[in-house]
C-alpha cells in the first residue's frame, strides 16, 4: 500500500472516529436519565446561588439532592444564580420551589422574623391559618417568657411543631469554621475568636519564616464595608471586632455576659430595662484626627439604638421592633422601654433584649452632624467610617499603611480599657501590630501559611476538609460551631407541595397532601452522605430550624426524615401518586445506561484501532 493510501486510511479513521465522539455525546444528550412524561410524578425547581468567590458546596448540594429525588419520579431543574440575583428572586419575590441558603449571624435562637406571616424575610410564604396561628402563638411565648426553662420548654415545643406539622424547610447544616496555625502560637481559642483570645495570645519562639514575635499575621476573607450595621463578611467582622468592642458581650452558649462596654444591667420591671454604660472607656482617634481622648458616653448609645432600629440606615431593623424607645437615665444609664407586641394595649416583654444589643457602637461626637440619619448615612464623616473605622477596641485602624483590598494593618491601641472576655485572667497584648490579609480563595490562603512568613494563622472559613493537609508537628487546628445554619426552603405557595395542596386532607390525620409531598422530598435528602463526601464529616448534620451553635435552645428529639426511598414514596402515595419502587418503571435510566455502555465500547474499539494500526506501522 503506498504512503498515500495509508495517509488517507489514517484520515478516514480519524474522521470516523471524530464522528463517533460527536455521536456519542449527541447520544448521551439526548438520551440523559430523565423520567418519562408518564412516569414523572411532578416538576419542580431548585434555586441556589454562588457568592463572588467565596468557596460554597451549594452545586455539590443540589447535584446530590436532585439524583435522589429523580429516584422517586420527581423532575427537578436546578437554577444556579449570582448571589444578589438569588435574593431578588427568594428573599424579595419569593420567586422559587425550593432554594439552598444559609441564615447567619443572628444574636438569638428564635427566628421570628422567618415564620411572621407579614414579615419582609418569611421567604416560605407562611401564613398563621396554615396552624391556626399556632407557630405565631409558640412565638409571642417564647418571645415574652421571662423565666429561662419555660422559655426552653416552648422553643422545643416549637421546633417539633415546625418539623412534624409545618416542615417549611429541611434543615441540613450548622457549618464549622476551620482554622490552622503554627505551633509556636499559644492560647488561640476558636471558640473565642480572634479578638477575644488576642489578650492572651502569645508567640512561643519563631516559626519558618517569621521574623518578629509581635506582628500577628492573619488570613481571613474579603471586606468591602467596616460600618457595623453593613458589615456581613467575615473579613469585615474580623477587623471591627479588634478594632470595636460590643455594647453587650455574649459567651460561648449566646448568652448575657458583663464584659462588653455595658457594664451592668437591671430589669426595674419585665418590660424597662437600664443599662449601665462602663466608666472611663476612651474612643480612639479618628483618621484625621479631629477627635482624641473622647470618652463613651450614654449619648453613644442613645445614637448607636438611633441607627440600628431607624430604617434608613440598617436594612434589618425589624430586629428591633421590640424597643418602644428609649432615653438617657441620668450621665451613665440608659432606659429602654420595651413592647415586643404594639398590637397589644399592653405592655408586652421581650425576652431576648439583651442579646439583641450585642452591637457595635457609633460614635455621636463623630457622625452626629446633619439633622437626620438619612443626611448622616449620606454625609462624608459616615463615608469615612466605613472605610476607617475607630471604636473602642483593642487595636486600632492604620490606614497609611493598608492596602484596603489586600491587606489591613492594625497598631495596639495603649487606651484601650483592658477588660478581657475571660473573667479573673489578666489582658496582655503582646501584638504591637495585626496584619490582615484579605484572600479571595482558600487556596491561596493555604499556599501562604505553607509558605510561611507570610501569615501565622488560617481562618479558612466554612471548609473543614483543609484539615487532612495540617496533620503535621509544625501546625495546630481547630474548629469552630458557626452561628448559621444551612437548609432547604419550601414556598409553601407552591401548587404542588404547597398552595391548595396545604388544606387537602390525607388518610393520615394532621397531613395535608402538601405536608405529605414535603414528607416526601424530605425523605430524599441524605445529609450524611453530604457531610461525608463534602465536608469530611465535619458539617453538624441539623434536624431543627435552629442552629446547633444554640446549644441550651436546639431539640435533639424532634421528628426527623432520614434518608429513605421507602417512605418517600409511602409519602408520595399518602398524597395520592400512584409511585412504584419496581426498576420497570424507570426504564429510562436503564437505556441510557444501555447507551452508555454502547458508547464506551465503541469508543474503547475506536481507540485501539488507532493504536493497533499506529503498533503496526511501528513494527513494519
């Protein structure tokens, strides 16, 4: 055969084998394990969002949610969406089946805001006749009990009453923060965080790379906003916490501490409440100086309660809907009156009031210059701020030498009043300086604690499975139980799960069709394979609306929906599907696995052809 001959041989091979992948891909496209028009039971939609580049598992989520569901018959498409998308479309329209998101960052366990009919975040679309008011009753109970015990007997009351006859959601995670750091550095607390462990933090000699033992290098995420009210990441949260002290302190547990800049506290009845502001506690400068050696005052506090509970300046001021108002009492108390139910000719207490005030302050002297917060949240001072923060804290903002999208160094703060988290343990800050550096990705992170020199300590946010590659002499780690929690979200307006659906009794007394669908998909949702594939076992697998991180308040007992295909399709027929666990039914599955199968064969033929006629060649 000649050169040619052969030449075009090989050509005509490629080409056939060309055509056989694009066929191939056309053929698994096309014949994709979908459920049959007649074997579907229903269609639905899943919503979950990506959040610039912070690291999520919402894909790995919804991959393994939507596998499991199309088990049983039910078709789901998945809409993966930008971040500010996401929340126009779940938060503000309610424009979703189901959605993945996370609840982060509240001072209390009951989420009150979530379940009120007429709240702006009830994302499910709940309504008080669903229960006949009886979610909306255990809320004005728990939110009104004084006594501590009562007030755990009705969050657990309510947490089964909202998995066992509402299931709104599907609870999935609380999450844990990972954090990894050179031995040489002694009592760092995750459970303290950064800016209550730094009084006692202090460097055991010099790891690689490190040249001072009095600089602290950190890694933690982004910032773009250091005004509290704005502050959401965790990059923000940082630097104002070592920069800022909060009015009110919380433990481990969430609760009431006498360690923040209130000092003291008194009920003089169940709904007036007088705070004791702490004595000789100075402000920092400002950047430019205008101020030094202010004192906090009770005019601080009246102003910072001026600007969380005023809709103009904090989105989220239904938080405070249960301060009637307020005043100063005298130079160094303020008075709050409280009514957690205006609807009421009573006075109604409010039990979670002082958790609620675990806020950062403003200054008054500083920001209070125009006639209304809406002028001051517009005024150059506010703009200012939130780029430069000052506050009371221990350390104290640099901005001549940050590099505001990189990197924040931060100078001890000599007047700082030295009262530690720790009661009885004396404060120290060993650190003259704190560096932060803001990373985009935890790879990055990781790539420059290896380094070393570069940071000493990782906060590497919600990503546990990090922790396999510090098993070494030279690092330390811990983890930290998040205040958030991860879930599932059913509309519960939604026409099949939802809607009409929510009214149309079942044979099972107390399950409605929609409660039995949502049985159904709870069913279907394996939290511990997840955890397992996702997070190294490391997620805190949640079966209440309430996040682990609220250890005295969390259920441990409520009804809960394991992994089954058998009772999600014993669900499915209570609602009235006809659904059936026999493999005929999905046939559909077993073609494309034919088709697969086929194709990988003929693939595999393809390419040994090519290397047999290639092996022949050789050996002429």
């Amino acid at each position: 055969m000649s050169k040619t001959d052969k030449a075009f041989n090989r050509k005509l091979i490629y080409i056939l084998i060309g055509l056989l992948l694009i066929t191939s891909i056309f053929v698994v496209i096309l014949f994709r394990p979908e459920p049959s028009d007649t074997g579907r039971v229903f269609t639905t939609s899943l919503r979950f969002y990506t959040k610039g580049t912070e690291r999520l598992y919402y894909l790995g989520y919804a991959t393994s949610i939507i596998q499991s569901i199309r088990e049983i018959g039910i078709e789901v498409k998945d809409y993966l969406t930008e971040y500010s998308v996401f929340l126009n479309k779940v938060v503000e329209n309610k424009d979703f089946d189901l959605a993945i998101l996370e609840i982060e960052g509240e001072n209390s366990p009951i989420l009150d805001l979530f379940f009120k009919e007429d709240s702006f975040l009830n994302i499910f679309n709940f309504e008080n006749v669903l229960d006949n008011g009886t979610t909306a009753s255990y809320i004005t109970n728990i939110t009104q009990e004084m006594n501590f015990n009562a007030r755990q007997d009705y969050l657990y009351d309510l947490q089964e009453h909202l998995m066992k006859d509402i299931l709104l959601m599907v609870p999935l995670y609380t999450p844990a923060r990972f954090f990894a750091y050179y031995d040489n550095l002694k009592n760092f607390s995750s459970v303290l965080d950064f800016s209550h462990s730094i009084p006692y933090m202090i460097f055991d000699g010099l790891h690689d790379g490190q040249e001072s033992n009095t600089m602290l290098k950190i890694g933690t995420s982004e910032w773009e906003n250091f005004s509290p009210i704005k502050a959401i990441k965790r990059g923000e949260k940082v630097v104002l916490s070592l920069v800022m002290d909060k009015l009110i302190e919380l433990d481990e547990k969430n609760s009431p501490i006498k360690r923040g800049l209130i000092d003291d506290w008194i009920f003089e009845n169940d709904t007036t409440l007088i705070l004791h502001v702490r004595d000789g506690v100075e402000w920092q400068p400002d950047n430019d100086e205008l101020f030094t050696g202010e004192l906090l005052t009770v005019d601080d506090v009246i102003f910072t309660l001026d600007m969380y509970t005023n809709p103009d300046a904090n989105n989220n001021y239904e938080i405070f809907d249960w301060i009637e108002s307020y005043e100063t009492n005298g130079t160094s108390s303020i008075k709050i009156f409280i009514d957690s139910d205006p609807s009421t000719e009573e006075k109604e207490p409010y039990a979670f009031a002082l958790e609620e005030l675990s806020i950062y302050p403003y200054p008054e002297y500083y920001l209070n210059t125009e006639s209304t917060i809406s002028q001051i949240i517009s005024s150059v001072r506010y703009a200012n701020f939130a780029i430069s923060p000052f506050g009371t804290g221990k350390y104290r903002f640099n901005s001549s030498e940050a590099e505001i999208d990189f990197s924040v160094t931060l100078k001890k703060y000599d007047n700082w009043h030295g009262v530690g988290y720790l009661d009885g343990l004396p404060t120290n800050l060993e650190f003259e300086f704190v560096e932060l550096k803001s990373y985009a990705d935890p790879t990055a992170m990781n790539f420059d604690l290896k380094e070393g020199g570069v940071i000493d300590i990782a906060d590497f946010g919600k990503n546990p499975d990090l922790e396999v590659s510090y098993q070494t002499v030279d690092f330390k780690t811990q983890f930290r139980l998040e205040n958030s929690l991860v879930f599932l979200a059913f509309n519960l307006n939604n026409e099949i799960f939802g809607g009409a659906n929510n009214y149309i009794p079942t044979e099972e007394e107390g399950v409605s069709k929609g409660l039995a669908i949502r049985r159904a998909l709870a069913s279907m949702v394996d939290k511990p394979y997840m955890d397992s594939v996702f997070h190294n076992n490391k997620f805190n697998v949640t079966e209440t609306p309430i996040s682990r991180y609220f250890s005295d308040f969390y259920n441990p007992s409520v009804t809960t929906y394991p992994y089954s295909i058998t009772e999600a399709i014993n669900y499915l027929n209570l609602a009235g599907y006809n659904v059936s666990t026999n493999p005929e039914d999905y046939e559909t599955e077993a073609s494309f696995s034919l088709v697969s199968t086929i194709t990988a064969f003929s693939l595999v033929t393809g390419i040994l052809v090519i290397n047999r006629k290639r092996t022949k060649s050789k050996v002429k």
